[in-house]
C-alpha cells in the first residue's frame, strides 16, 4: 500500500510546571496516498497536537511517524524545516499572509525558502490561477476577501507541490457559502492533483465531505469512519 | 534565501513600518553625526593650532630661565627658583651671538615682559608689555603697518617710546591707523607711540596683536622691575636655517652652561624649539579630538541600544509572522539572517545619513568661526567617514543579534498560536 503518513503509538506529553499533561497517547493510523481525511474531536482530544505533529511542527515524545517515505520523528529543528517545506502545505483557520507582501508575494515565501529563483514568479502565478485569482495577484491582502484570501492561502500551501495539504480549520473564519467555494477548491485539488488532504474541523458537515474520518478523544484514537458519502 | 533577497525583504519590512524605523535609524544618526563633526573638529583644531605654530618661523629657539619641568613650557608658570639657580641676562644672550662657539646662532633677540595699563585721554586697556630690542621684530616676523619698530637709538636713549598691536591700538583709539605721534601713558608714564604692527590673528602663545613693545633698556629701568642685574625673562634665538636647529640647541646650551656653570643635567634654563611646542599641542589637541570622539561613541552606542529595543519590539509584534515563516519552511538561519539584516541596514542607513549630516554641521562651524573672524577649517577625513560608517554597521549587527537569535529560536506551534 502507497502510505503518505504512517503513524505509529505516537504519544506527547507536555510538562506544565509540575503536572505532565498527556496530549497524545499511543495514537496509530495511516493515510492513503491522494485520500482526503479529516481529523475531529472535542476541544483537549489532542486535535491541534495530533495537527502539530502530522505538520512537523512538533516531534512526538515517542512513536514512529513517516511521513512519505521518510522517519521524521527524531529530525531536529532544520531537517523539520526543510520537510515541512517540502512535503507540507498549511490552510490556517486565520489565513495568515503577509500584509506587506503582495498575492503573488506570499504564495511566493515557500519557493523563496526552498531555494528556488528560476521561474519562482511563474509558478506562483500558475500557484494562484489554479485557486482562480488571476487578477488579484498584485492585490495586498487587506485588499481581498475573507475568501479571496484563503484562496491565496490556498495558493501559497500548493506551489512546492507538497505531499499532504495540512487544514486547519479552513472555513472557520468564512461564512457558510464562501466556506463551502473553499472546500470545493480543496476537494477539486485534490482529485485533479491528487495530492492528500489532511483536515483538521470541528464541523461535521465538513467531516461528511471526506472519505474518511479519524476521531480522537481524551487523546486516544476513538473512531475511524469510512464515509461513503465522502468524495473518491 | 540569497543576500540580495534578504535585502530587499528587509527594505521591504522597514519600509513597512516608516515611523518606527526612521525614529530608531534617527539614535545612528545623531551618533554618526556626532562622531564626524567632532572628529572633524578635532582634526582641523590642531590643524590650525599647527599651522599657527608653524607661522611663528619654523628656525626659532625660545630660552626660558628656570629648570625644564616636566609638565610644560616655561614661563607658563610661576617660576621656580631654586637654590643655584641663575636667571638669564643681557650678558648671556650677547654671548650667544659668538660666530665661533654658535655657528647655527642667526640672531639674537632677549626680551622681558611684564603686563601694564595703558591710557589715553578717558580710554584704559590691560595688554603685556615686552621690553625688546630691534632684533625681535625680525626673530619673530613682526610687520609694521605704519611707523616704525623700535631701532638701536631709541634703545640707548631708553626712550620713552612704543610700538603697539593693532588690537591694543583700537582699544585706546577705536581704530588702528594714524595714530603714530601721539602719546599715551603707560602706567601712568608717558610714551610717544612710534609703530602700529600689522594684524596677524590669534597665534599659539597669546595675540601678538593685543600687546605693546617699548625698548628694552626702557623697560628694564622703568617699566619691570627684575631682582638681578640685566636679567631677562626669555631669549629669542633665530637659527640659520630650519636644519640647524638642533645644532643651535646643543651650541646654545653649551654656552649658557659654561657662563652659569652649572653641569650637564642640572639645566637652570629650558631652550625649547618650535618642534616641541607641536609635539605639544599635537599631544594636546589629539586628546582633545579623542575626547571629543569619545563622547560622540556613546551616542552612537545609545543609538545601536535604541536598535536593539526596537528589534526586540518587533520579534515580539511579528512572533506569528515568524511562526508562518517556519511553517512555510524557514531554517533557524533564515529568520536570523532577516533580523540580522534588518537591524544592519537600519544602522547603515543611519550612518550614512549621519555622515552627510556631521558634514554639514562641520561646514557650519566653519561658517561660525569665519564670522567671527577666526580662520577654522574642520576637516572631515575619508577614514572618519569610512570609520563611522562600519562601526554603525557593526553596531547594527552586533545589537541586532540578541533580538534575532530570539526570533530564531521561537517554536513554531507556540510561535503560530501568538496572538
């Protein structure tokens, strides 16, 4: 089987003064290569840290997790960097983009810390044609919509071509119809790109809309659902 | 991220916050400016005191009576009489005028002086009064404006005559020309005025133009009083040339020595050449400028702490931003190299428009001092600027450090969840 992320009894535990808080506890589970899947789960399931973790944000205290072929449970700080630039693509629930930066100016930062010079312009621009916005791509963002910027965001997560699109809450800050435009674009990527699409929501109407579901509570894994009436 | 990249991302950063930037860049700027002008000053000070110095005659030997001291020249304070100590007299500085013993002697000119009130009609000025011969105006380049200098007659008649400074002049009269024939008193004696001396500006020992020449023999038993016989205060000695003047010195030296038997070592005169009052005034004015410069720094090292707080502020403002930047792939060296450069380029901008602006305040002083009459040049060389310029870059760097290596080292899930 093609795994894009292998997760094995990964567990974290975080040391809050003098109480040690168990985030994660042995948690298990893998991802198709090109599947969609979200990750749910009440607020202190271990949702953001199981976010962070799959992000390579964070290490885990312990377990095994490979991510596209690679163990990167024990990378340090800069090999971390460098696959989360890689492999990983971030939506966050608050767009952050870069005001000072133009559209083109933020979906161009990944290229910029993958090293790359040689038709950087061009492919943030295909980068943001493919999210259609063609003709904001000299916009700042405070000249854009909630939408149009998550769209950028969006733009910005694809450009290196990453292994998985990591979600955090992509419609959190969006009403409910621009909310629903952002999530076409996420699932149209995926089946037109085919790269994996990880999303992380607290909403079941987004979660119905995956193929699979993974929840998590009190940090360990609850439920795996098949979802049938997910996207293929 | 490539350097040039960097630097524009900087630009762009510092750009997108005027105010801050330009208050933080203005702390480099006065420091810079501070250190050019002062050093500036500095420099053309003891250009100036050089120059003067050097105007007096590059072959002149001064003879004060008294042991040399270790602090300073002669006759710059009171002096000290010691047990076996004999004054300088007429006696010696005619011996000095032997071809044979002072091969290197041109001319010899001894002087006393003293200080004296000086009337005419209702006007009263204080001014120094030297008892000198016909010689002195040659020894020390004296020109006369008008009239004459005081000449052998008038030293064998100790005549009751004066030569006076331009200065000296306008004070009695309010101005300086047609004034010769007329008499003024001079502690309370009167004295018919022979000579005005042309104005020469302020030189290194006093203005000669604010002073008042009588003959010697006048002076001597009239005017300053002196405990022995023919004693004189200083001798003026022209060497035959600029290169005979350390011959002069020993020739001189040894002549006195003889006539005041005293040994080698045990000086009770001090001969001090042209080359030493420089040597002096350039220890003097090189303090001055390191002082001045000194001073300056600090400024400039208050302004690369203004640097380092301002940074500090923005690493905490743009912890999120840092945190997006890690998410998206930037290394440790990455966000260091952007603050690093930020803080840099702040401090360089800063030292460049400082460089400008201690020109321009070297120019004003320079305008200020012509206007009120003094020739001042402040020079401002191209290793202060160079000088200044990488120092404030250095200072940039080196105050940007601290808040940079903060910024590297944020975690990126805390760094991200920064509100």
């Amino acid at each position: 089987m093609d795994w894009v992320i292998e997760a094995r009894e990964l567990t974290k535990t975080y040391i809050m003064g003098e109480i040690e808080v168990q985030a994660l506890r042995g948690v298990s589970f893998t991802v198709k290569r090109g599947e969609v899947v979200s990750i749910m789960g009440p607020s202190g399931s271990g949702k953001s840290t199981m976010m962070n973790t799959l992000g390579c944000l964070d290490r885990p205290s312990s377990g095994e997790y490979i991510l596209d072929g690679e163990s990167v449970a024990q990378m340090n700080d800069d090999q971390l960097a460098n696959v989360r630039n890689r492999k990983i693509g971030f939506v966050f629930q608050s767009f952050n983009l870069l005001s000072r930066l133009t559209a083109v100016g933020n979906v161009e930062l990944p290229l910029r810390y993958a090293g790359i010079t040689q038709g950087r312009r061009e492919k943030a621009q295909n980068a943001l044609e493919a999210v259609g916005l063609k003709d904001r791509m000299f916009h700042r963002p405070y000249e854009l919509s909630g939408g149009q910027q998550q769209r950028v965001a969006v733009a910005r997560a694809l450009v290196n071509n990453p292994a998985i699109i990591m979600a955090d809450e992509p419609t959190g800050n969006l009403d409910s119809k621009v909310g629903k435009e952002i999530m076409n674009l996420l699932l149209n990527l995926n089946k037109e790109l085919g790269t994996t699409l990880v999303i992380v929501t607290h909403d079941p109407k987004i979660a119905e809309q995956t193929q699979r579901v993974i929840r998590l509570k009190d940090g360990e894994l609850d439920t795996i659902d098949e979802n049938p009436g997910g996207m293929k | 991220m490539s350097f040039a990249q960097a630097i524009m991302e900087a630009l762009e950063s510092l750009n997108g916050n005027k105010m801050r930037s330009g208050l933080t860049v203005l702390g480099i700027v006065i420091g810079v400016a501070a250190v050019i002008a002062m050093l500036a000053v500095g420099n053309g000070a003891q250009a100036s005191i050089t120059g003067s110095i050097s105007s007096i005659g590059t072959n002149l030997l001064f003879i004060f009576g008294g042991a040399p001291s270790q602090d300073g020249p002669p006759g710059s304070g009171p002096r000290t009489s010691g047990n076996n100590e004999r004054p300088l007299t007429l006696g010696d500085a005619n011996a000095l005028l032997d071809s044979f013993a002072a091969p290197s002697v041109e001319m010899v000119a001894p002087a006393i002086q003293g200080n004296g009130l000086l009337t005419f009609s209702s006007e009263t000025t204080s001014t120094s009064i030297s008892g000198v011969t016909p010689e002195y105006s040659q020894v020390r380049n004296l020109e006369i404006a008008e009239g004459e200098f005081i000449n052998q007659e008038h030293i064998l008649g100790r005549m009751s005559v004066v030569v006076l400074g331009p200065e000296t002049a306008i004070e009695l009269f309010g101005h300086a020309d047609g004034i010769v024939g007329e008499t003024i008193r001079i502690e309370g004696q009167p004295f018919r005025i022979i000579g005005v001396l042309v104005a020469r500006g302020g030189g290194a020992f006093g203005s000669e133009d604010n002073s008042a020449y009588i003959p010697f023999t006048t002076a001597q038993a009239r005017l300053i009083k002196r405990s022995a016989r023919d004693e004189v205060d200083v001798i003026f000695v022209q060497a035959t040339t600029a290169e005979a003047v350390p011959s002069a010195v020993e020739e001189v030296s040894n002549i006195i020595r003889q006539r005041h038997r005293t040994p080698v070592g045990a000086d009770d005169f001090t001969v001090f050449t042209q080359q030493d009052f420089l040597s002096i005034f350039s220890q003097i004015t090189g303090v001055l400028t390191i002082f001045l410069g000194g001073i300056a720094g600090i400024s400039l090292l208050v302004g690369g702490i203004g640097i380092m707080n301002i940074m500090l502020v923005s690493v905490t403002e743009r912890t999120k931003e840092i945190g997006l930047r890690k998410a998206l792939g930037a290394r440790k060296r990455d966000i260091l190299l952007q603050f690093l450069t930020e803080s840099s380029l702040l401090s360089l901008i800063g030292g460049i428009i400082g460089t400008i602006f201690g020109w321009v305040i070297a120019r004003i002083v320079e305008q200020v001092a012509t206007a009120t009459g003094n020739t001042f040049v402040p020079i401002v060389g191209v290793d202060a600027i160079i000088l200044s310029t990488s120092f404030s870059a250095m200072i940039g760097l080196f105050f940007g450090i601290y808040p940079a290596s903060r910024a590297a080292n944020l975690e990126p899930v805390e760094a991200l969840r920064y509100e």
